[in-house]
C-alpha cells in the first residue's frame, strides 16, 4: 500500500473482495474503510477490526478513483467516468 505522499506502508494482512481492488479510504475515525473496484462500478464497506465485509455497493459508475470525504457533509466524494449504452464512438458522443 502506498501513500498520498508516495510513501509505502507495510500489508499486515489481506481480504479477498469479489472484485479487484484500487482505491481506499479510511471512514468513521478508521472504524470502517471503503474499497473502490479497479475496473468496475462497486464499493465494498469493511470493518477493518474483524476483516469483515459489511457491504459491497453498486454504482451507475466506472473507473472509480480519488474517493475523499466532504470537507463539511456526511458524504464520500469521487471521480467516475460514467458508461451509456446510448453513446456511439462518434466525434460527438466522444466530444459531449
């Protein structure tokens, strides 16, 4: 694991999630930590005390990345690219 800063923290242990992981954050004074899913659109919830997972999420989402909490509100802020199956590879679509 690494940190914002590029420096490396030491795996004292691991939990199989049912996707792929990447981005992570800790919640709730560290008493919860949200996983991103690297290549889809789930967030898995996870009681690090007893490396159980409590939820795994589905989002209208993709290629989720920078998860952050709101500096005022009770909310988890992140970027997303967001798919259409309505969208064609067309200068327009790619474009807007």
């Amino acid at each position: 694991l690494s940190e914002p800063n590029g420096s490396l923290r030491e795996v004292t242990r691991t939990i199989r999630l049912p996707f792929a992981p990447r981005e992570m954050l800790f919640i709730d004074a560290a008493s919860r930590l949200i996983v991103a899913d690297a290549f889809g659109n789930r967030l898995a919830v996870i009681d690090p005390s007893t490396d159980r997972i409590e939820s795994v999420r589905e989002l209208p989402a993709h290629g989720i990345r920078q998860l952050r909490l709101h500096p005022t509100k009770p909310r988890l802020v992140m970027t997303h690219q967001m798919l259409s199956r309505l969208a064609h590879t067309t200068f327009d679509d790619v474009h807007w």
